[in-house]
C-alpha cells in the first residue's frame, strides 16, 4: 500500500500505547508541538490487556490540564485502529492535520535562546 | 496515610505569578503513594506551569526535587545548599512540608501546591477514602472496626441518625451511611447488644479540640 499522509506528522513508535505517558505527551506541547495523538489498537485487542485503555485516560488528562491553562483541549487526541487499517491511518493523519491547521499554530512558544 | 489532592493550575499559577525562577519539591510520602505530590507530579506540575507561562510569553524558570520526606527535619536540610537559588518554592508535600519548610528556612517562600485532605487509604485503583480522624482516642473495637468519628457526617457514638436511608447518608447519595454499616455487622454477627452499651461523653480533648498535639517518646529525645 503507498498511501500518503501529510508529511508534517513526526511518528514517534512504541513498543504499546500503554507506554505513552502522561509527561511525554506535555513536553511535545510544552516543545512546541501544536498538536500530538496517539493511535493505539482496538479497545480490546491490546496485547497487554489494557495498554490503549490507560492511555485513553492519559490523554484525558493532558487534555483536562490544556483546557485548565487556555489552549485548546483538541491539540491532544488518541485514535484506536489496527495495524491492518492503513487506509484508515492515513485518514486519521489528515483528519487530525486539518483540525490542527483550523486551529492554527500553538500559542505555547519558547523565547529563542539569544 | 495522608491524602490530598492537587490545587486546580489556575491557583498555583496565581501563586507563582510574580516569580521566574522556581522549585517545585515533592515528597517520597504519603503524597507519593496518593500520586499527587511524588516524582513523577513534579514533572507534570512543572510541564503544566512552563506551558501556561510561555504561552502568556512570560516564561518561568522551573526546577524540580523530590525529597524523601518533607515531615522530618534530616530531609528538609538535603536542600539547604540549594533552597536560595529561587525566588519561592512550591511544595506538592501535605501540609505538614511547607510547614517544616518555612521553619528551616526562614528567608525563603514557600507554597502548599495541594490540598490536604484526610488520613485513608487507596479503596480502588485511584480512589482514596477517609478513615480516621486523628480523634487520639481509639474506639473503632466498639464499632467492629468501623470508625464513627471519622466516617459518620456527625461524628455519632449512638447512629444512626434519622437521616440514614438505604444504607446511604443524608448528606448524598455516594456516601455509605457508616451507622448502617455497623448495625448490619454487628447483626450479622449475632452482636447487636454491643451497641446497647452507654458510653461516657467521649473526651475530645485528646482530638483537635485539645489544641496543637505532640507525641513524645521519652526512649528516643535527647
Ligand atoms: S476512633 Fe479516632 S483514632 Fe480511631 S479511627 Fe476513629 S478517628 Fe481515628
Ligand atoms: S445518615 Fe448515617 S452517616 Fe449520615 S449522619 Fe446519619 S448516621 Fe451519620
């Protein structure tokens, strides 16, 4: 399958969702990142049981602690898919993409070292 | 242990406001096994902070330690090289940190980062319940191991109170009815008399209403 997705989405791999944590998904903002998602398996088909289901409620969290500081909760999402559904990857990359694009760039810069 | 919970970011954020240069120390306590003031909050507190001020273009400085404890003197001196490097210090420890904090270092400022709450314990993965009241005089054998002062609204020796329904107390629907929890126990055991008992006037002088506590084990002072 040669699908394409848009090219700014950086694909940062993990052994499980359930690896992704609360901080890595705060520094990617807190880095300038103006938007960050994790797409995780199935609800139900994690290899370890309840990986994607954590991280669900992780990314909750960070998106709670956005709306807490004034900037929108929808830079952070997560997405369930298999690895089977490429077409459907590739979808998820665009959908995301232009919400974030309607959304614009993150108000959270970092002064440039002098 | 002890339990608290974190103050909402907008409060910490107006505490810290007129500051660029910061620590946030958490504590390896009681406030780490209740995940709110351990190593790894210290860090989501600090991102969360760092955030909220680039974003107001207005950056801050943040560092972060974690100590061992907050409620022991030994602990709190592991800081004293470094305390003055900031412009304040907010502390994600009970109550008890800040407090201990303040009296070792009197020049600097100091900032309770949570609220605390009770003395309980994790009931399910994430939720802590209060279980006792620090009342200094013990009588949950009475009770079956079940602590009226600490988990009845009006702290009743003699419940329930005509507000128990259903095994629910009058104050909301989440909260068991402890009185009711008793009585079932001791029915269940065949020990319903117990409860038939007169007890003295309990003598709050020994809680909160006695003043300031202190413990002293005459063995271990020098
Ligand atoms: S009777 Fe007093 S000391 Fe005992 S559990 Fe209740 S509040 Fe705590
Ligand atoms: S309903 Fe039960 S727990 Fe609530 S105040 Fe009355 S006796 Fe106490």
């Amino acid at each position: 399958m040669r699908l394409s997705y848009p090219s700014n989405i950086k694909v940062i791999q993990v052994p499980c969702t359930g690896r992704v944590d609360i901080l890595h998904l705060l520094n990617a903002i807190e880095n300038g990142a103006d938007g960050v998602y994790v797409a995780g398996c199935l609800e139900g088909e994690c290899h370890y049981l309840t990986g994607n289901i954590k991280t669900r409620k992780k990314v909750n969290y960070v998106k709670r602690v956005l709306q807490e500081i004034g900037i929108e909760p929808e830079r952070v999402a997560m997405f369930n898919l298999s690895s089977a559904m490429g077409l459907r990857f590739a979808e998820i990359a665009r959908e995301m993409d232009e919400k974030i694009k309607a959304l614009g760039p993150t108000p959270v810069r970092k002064k440039e070292a002098a | 242990m002890i339990v608290a919970d974190r103050k909402s970011l907008e409060e910490i954020l107006s505490m810290v406001k007129d500051y660029k240069n910061i620590l946030i120390l958490g504590c390896k306590g009681c406030v780490t096994v209740c995940n709110v003031g351990g190593v790894k909050e210290v860090e989501i507190l600090a991102s969360a902070l760092r955030i909220a001020r680039q974003k107001e273009e207005n950056e801050i400085n943040i560092d972060t330690n974690v100590i061992e404890r907050q409620c022991d003197n030994e602990y709190v001196a592991q800081i004293k090289d470094s305390v003055g490097n900031y412009e304040a210090v907010v502390s994600m420890a009970c109550g008890v940190g800040p407090q201990f904090l303040s009296e070792a270092y009197r020049e600097q400022k100091f900032y309770p980062a949570v609220n605390t709450t009770f003395f309980g314990g994790a009931v399910a993965h994430g939720i802590w319940e209060e279980r006792c009241a620090g009342c200094g005089t013990c009588i949950i054998h009475d009770f079956d191991g079940l602590c009226p002062v600490a988990r009845c609204a009006k702290s009743l020796l003699h419940g329930p109170c005509g507000g128990s329904s259903k095994g629910k107390c009058e104050i909301s629907k989440e909260t068991t009815c402890i009185w009711d929890s008793i009585v079932s126990k001791k029915m269940e055991q065949g020990r319903l008399n117990d409860l038939l008992k007169v007890r003295a006037v309990k003598d709050w002088r020994t809680a909160r209403d006695g003043g300031p506590r202190r413990s002293i084990r005459e063995e271990l002072t020098k």
